[in-house]
C-alpha cells in the first residue's frame, strides 16, 4: 500500500507536468503582475466522516464527526508582505475526542535596491505553531534571508473567464487582446472597489473593444460577468520562493524543551491555465546541535474548475520524522487524497472527500471517505 500511494504521486505529477506543457504559447495568468495583492479568506467547515483504521481487522472501523476552522491570509506589495496561516479541528467519534490547532506567520521585508537582481531578496522573521490534545504543544521563532515572491493572479484568471463565457454565449465575435485583458484584470484586482463598480467598468471597457456583438453587452452576458466577479472560485497563485532561516524550537507540551533550529523552506505555484492552480512546499526542520534529528514535510497538490460549477483536487503529503519527538525512533506517513467540491447555494458549498494514509508500523493504510459542509464567512 505504501508503494500504491506513492505510484498515485508519482502520476499526478506527471498529469500536472504534462497539462501545463500541452497550455498554449501567448498570454499566461501568471504573466499578471499586480501592484498589491491582498486575500482574506475565513471559513467553516463541518463534515461526517468514515473511517477504515490501520488495523487488518474492524476494530478501528467508525463514524466521526469534525468542524474545522480554517483561515488564510497575505498581504504582498513590492517592498513588503506578510502571510498568516491558521486551521483548527475538533474531531468527535464513539469513545474519544481530539482538537488540534496549528498555523503560522511571517513579516517579509525586500532588498529591492534599484537593482532587478536584488529585487526578490528579502528577510523574514516567522513563527510557527502546533498544538494537539496527542502530541502537545510546539512553537518556533526563527529568522532568516531568502528570495522569491508570489502574486496573486486570481484577476487576470477571473479575466480570460469572463472572455471565454462571452464567446461561449456569443456576446463577443472574437477574443479580445492581450492588452486588454491585462485590463481587465487590473480592474478585477482593483481594491477598495465594490462589485457593482467592477461590473460597470467591465463592460465599459469590453464594449471598448468593439468586439461585443451588439451595441453593448447583453443580459445573459451581463449575469455571467457578474457570477464571475462575486464567485468564491479558488485563489490563484504564481510563484517561488526559498528561504533558510534558524531560531529557537521549543516543546512546551507535555515535556519542555528548547533547542536551537533551522529551517529550509522551499515553495512553488503556478496556474498551467487559467482553470487550475498547482502547490508544492518541502520544509525541513533540524535541530543544529543533533543534525541527525530532523522533521520533513512536502506537499504537492493540483485543483481544476471543471464544467457545471465542480472543483476537483488531489493532493500527497509525505512527513518524515526522523528523531523528532522521539529520539529512538524514524517515523514516515503518506497521505493522498482527492476531493470534488460545489457551491449549493450562496457562501455554502459541498465537498466530497476520499483519502488513503499510511504510517509506520501500520498493519493497513486507513481510509477515509467525508462529506464537508463549507462556508465561507469572509
């Protein structure tokens, strides 16, 4: 089953490789360039669970039940950016309950300088943490260099979408140009600009083209702008980054302990077209005076916008914990999942959750099949 799961990874890289070779020559989202990038995104989720445990027989076969909190947010401009990640679960079956809370946070300050070279260094100071009713509690306070940066490209996506649904519906005779929707983008990721105003100039600037079929943009071309505008679709990103930074780790929880430790870092986003957007992160943990005892974790992961309102992700994760909480022990999990996910009415979406995990020393790999209750509170 170990081997299965990482066969499974092995072809979704694949997939993802060739999609973005086979995404034709011209304008690419990530090509967006915005002055400023700001996302704020909180929600809630809620979900019935069954599980299949790690044992060859029934006995850890159950039915549980979660909430989740989950927020995300980043704030980037060319001489700053800050980023905090937070999520939290409470999970609930027949006998037991656990809750888990875990995140992080960075200030980013550029080296712009003049020179373009320079432009993506940067110097950061971040703060990790982890807190479970399992393994307890564990901070980190590091700083560091590094260099990279990413943008959000959601605009210039949300831009090519409303292009394609007007040919689709007939409300424009040719697509328009590049300049254009670089345009057209600047207004969607216009801030401090409501909606309504977004649509107006929308379709001023569309009729501008004198590419719209008639005098000016239709009913149903008017409704599909506006779905496109205020729809929760999944944010975009472009970009790369890699930063080395040390500080201190400390174990609070159930035993205290400090330690001195670095921490490599390395991150990658790109949208292969402009209905897709695919992850990857790898960090690694060691502490500087037992270089032997380290945590990895690496996640990979791909979501596609497909017809009829559906999302579609599949996602791997890989942990290597080698000497981390416990010094006498290597312990390495995989996890891979899938899910489909649709709005049903509002803020309020549905998503259907299928996953496999493996961990050392288990007799099988545990299955999970979910059913998620989302809402998107801002």
């Amino acid at each position: 089953m170990n081997q299965t799961i990482c066969r499974l990874a092995v072809t979704l890289s694949l997939v993802i490789s060739l999609s973005a070779i086979t995404w034709g020559a011209g304008l690419s989202v990530c090509d967006y360039e915005p002055p400023e990038s700001r996302i704020a995104d909180l929600s809630l989720l809620g979900s019935f669970n069954w599980v299949d445990g790690p044992y060859a027989d029934d006995r850890n076969r159950s039915i549980s039940a979660s909430l989740v909190g989950d927020y995300t947010g980043m704030t980037s401009s060319a001489s700053f950016a800050q980023a905090l990640d937070a999520r939290t679960e409470i999970w609930v079956n027949d006998d037991e309950w656990t809750a888990s809370l875990f995140g992080s946070g960075s200030l980013r300050s550029f080296f712009a300088g003049g020179e373009a070279s320079a432009a993506d260094l940067f110097g950061v100071g971040a703060i990790g943490f982890s807190a479970s009713t399992r393994a307890g509690l564990e901070l980190d306070l590091t700083g560091g260099i590094g260099t990279g940066r990413f943008r959000d490209v959601t605009p210039l996506a949300q831009a090519i979408w409303i292009q394609n649904e007007l040919l689709d519906l007939g409300e424009l005779l040719a697509p328009v140009s590049n300049d254009a929707l670089l345009e057209l983008a600047q207004i969607l990721g216009a801030i401090d600009v409501t909606n309504d105003e977004k649509v107006v100039q929308l379709v001023d600037r569309l009729v501008a083209t004198d590419l719209v079929a008639g005098e000016d943009v239709g009913v149903r071309g008017l409704l599909a702008i506006e779905d496109i505008v205020v729809s929760g679709d999944e944010t975009r990103l472009c970009g790369r980054d890699i930063h080395a930074r040390i500080g201190v780790s400390a174990m609070l929880v159930p035993e205290f302990s400090l330690a001195t430790t670095g921490i490599l870092l390395v991150r990658y986003a790109s949208v292969p077209d402009p209905v897709s957007q695919f992850d990857s992160s790898a960090e690694a943990k060691i502490r500087l005076a037992y270089p032997e005892q380290m945590n990895v974790q690496a996640e990979i992961s791909y979501a596609r916008r497909l017809p009829d309102g559906w999302t579609a992700r599949a996602e791997y994760r890989l942990a290597v914990d080698r000497g981390w909480s416990n010094p006498e022990a290597i312990a390495i999990s995989h996890v891979a999942s899938g899910s489909l996910t649709t709005q049903i009415f509002g803020s309020v979406g549905l998503s259907l959750v299928g996953s496999a995990q493996y961990h050392t020393g288990d007799e099988e790999a545990t299955l999970t099949l979910a059913v998620y209750m989302e809402t998107d509170l801002f």
